[in-house]
C-alpha cells in the first residue's frame, strides 16, 4: 500500500512537508496545494518558493495545477518539467467557492464537454504524466459514471478520488459504493482519498476495498502527524512520542518564523496549524485557548510549553 499527503492550501507546504518528513513515517508522495498559472504565463513567487527543488530535497513531491485552460495548464506543466517534475497533478476536487465560481477545481465537473476538450488537449501536448485528483461530481453521484467515462479516455497515471460531490464540502459520509465504481471500472490506477481519521477507518477501506493499493492523508494526519506509523503499526515508545513531536512543532515553527515578516503572519499560520492539532492533547481548554490568542512570540511559546507540561498528550 502506499500513502500520500494531500495538497492542502495554507498547511502542506514545504515548511511543513520537510518538518514532517524528518520527524515521521515518510510518505510515498507529497502533493504540493494548488498553484494556478496566469494568463501572463507565470506563477506567484510563493508557489514558485513551494515547488522549488531546493526547498524539496528528498521529497518525492508532485506539483498540483488549478486551472481550467488548457494553454495554461500546458505552460505550467512545462515549468514544472524542467523543474525536474516528471508528473503532475490536476485538481478537479477543490470545492472552495471562489474556486468553483470560476469553473475550477470540483467546479470543472459541471462541464464534462469542457472538461473532455480540455484533457485532450493537455495529454496531447504535455511531456509530464498526469495525475488527476477528483470528486463524484457536482450535485449529484451519479454524475461519476460520466465522468468515469471521460478519465478512461486518458493515460491518466493515476486516479486521486474523493468521494464526495462538491455540494457535500467535507459533510456526510463518503460514498464507498460510487468509489468503487472508479476502481472496477477505471482504466487508471485508483487512489483513495477522504475521512481517514485512524487506523481503524484505514483498516475499514482496505476491508471493503483489498484491491486498493493508494491512500491519500489529510486532515487525518495534519491532526496527527504519527497517523501514519499507527496504521503501519510502527509507534514509538510513549514516552518518546511528546519529545518527537514537540521537535516536529518547532520546526516547523521555525521555518515560518524564517520565511515571514513579525509575529502576526508566523502566529496566524502557526494557530491555522493547531485547529487540526489541539485534539491531541487531553483538556488543557485554558491553554489552547492562550495558543488562539497569543499575539507574541513570547506569549504563544509560554502557552505551547505549558500545554505540553501539563496535558495528557494523545498522539
């Protein structure tokens, strides 16, 4: 089986991705968030910083494309090549409303002639492998069969699917049942991707799905980044767990404090951070609360040490 982070915009960065990557069970890939090409033909500089090999040495990182222009995604795909990036990935599953709005992200699936027109004309064109990372639809799951139909049409390395429509965001249960319509009936490989929260939920898709042999992690482990090494069996001792991941949390706090300007910017990513991390600590509201609130590096250091002193620590 092999396992992937997710691109997850404002978190999985290359700051995050190297920190974990040292102190945790190594991923097979890391997905880099979304970058969107313009139509100048160039990329942000913090998405160029993302992706740079100099900023991902020994990661084996797959840059992610929003776009719904074919041109564009051509262009990127390109810069991304002589990067040294051999695949790249397109995101049909984003279901930000500013994204959709714009017919991007899960908001392409409203369009499968759009969208047939558009893979055509990238995976004639584009020297890289595509990978595509997906949702069941719009609206509706029954929406999947035709855009099934669509994806095998492609040499698409690899199928990222989240079973969800875009109108579910991340509420209801997955939908096993039209997933598995991707992995019978795809010509692609498949992976999983959704609501993997523990080891017992990872065990739960194996079950229903033994011929699976991809899973993609997000909100599970950026929760708890030893999500990993639980499913494999593979913790450490307790009581070097707190010790490891405190390591982890100062690299990563860190590297913000390296790459941003004061203590505003650093904190914000940093409490962005601990709305998935707080539940691996048992009580400890009044700490937590101090993380949320702090404005200094000083008053936001004293609240992480104390809440790691104090605090059953659950990772």
């Amino acid at each position: 089986m092999k396992f992937y982070l997710a691109p997850m915009e404002g978190i999985t960065g290359y700051i995050y991705r190297n920190a974990y990557h040292r102190y945790f069970l190594p991923m097979d890939k890391y997905f880099s968030p979304f970058l969107v090409p313009n139509r100048n033909r160039s990329l942000k500089s913090r998405e160029l910083e993302d992706v740079s090999p100099e900023h991902n040495r020994g990661l084996p990182l797959v840059p992610q494309i929003l776009t719904n222009c074919p041109e564009d995604f051509i262009w990127a795909a390109k810069k991304l090549g002589e990067l040294g990036y051999g695949e790249v990935n397109l995101n049909l599953g984003c279901p930000s409303g500013t994204v959709v709005s714009k017919g991007r992200g899960a908001g392409f699936l409203a369009d499968p002639e759009g969208l047939l027109r558009f893979l055509d004309a990238v995976f004639s064109k584009c020297q890289n492998e595509i990978s595509v990372k997906t949702r069941l639809g719009m609206e509706n799951p029954e929406e999947f069969e035709g855009l099934m139909a669509i994806y095998n049409r492609f040499p698409i390395k690899e199928l990222i699917v989240h079973p969800r429509v875009r109108e579910d965001y991340y509420k209801n249960t997955p939908n096993t049942e039209a997933f598995s319509l991707a992995l019978e009936g795809g010509r692609a490989p498949v992976c999983y991707n959704g609501d993997i929260f523990s080891r017992e939920a990872f065990l739960n898709i194996q079950t229903l799905f033994p011929g699976l042999n991809a899973v993609m992690l997000g909100r599970g482990v950026i929760g708890d980044p030893a999500l990993l090494e639980k499913i494999k069996g593979k913790e450490l001792p307790a009581a070097e767990r707190k010790e490891r991941f405190q390591m982890f949390h100062d690299a990563v706090y860190e590297g913000y404090q390296e790459i941003m300007s004061g203590p505003r910017n650093t904190l914000f990513k940093m409490k962005e951070l601990w709305t998935y991390m707080d539940g691996l600590f048992e009580g400890g509201e009044r700490y937590k609360k101090k993380i949320r609130k702090a404005e200094r590096f000083d008053s936001y250091e004293e609240a992480v040490k104390t809440l790691l002193s104090q605090c059953e620590f659950k990772g």
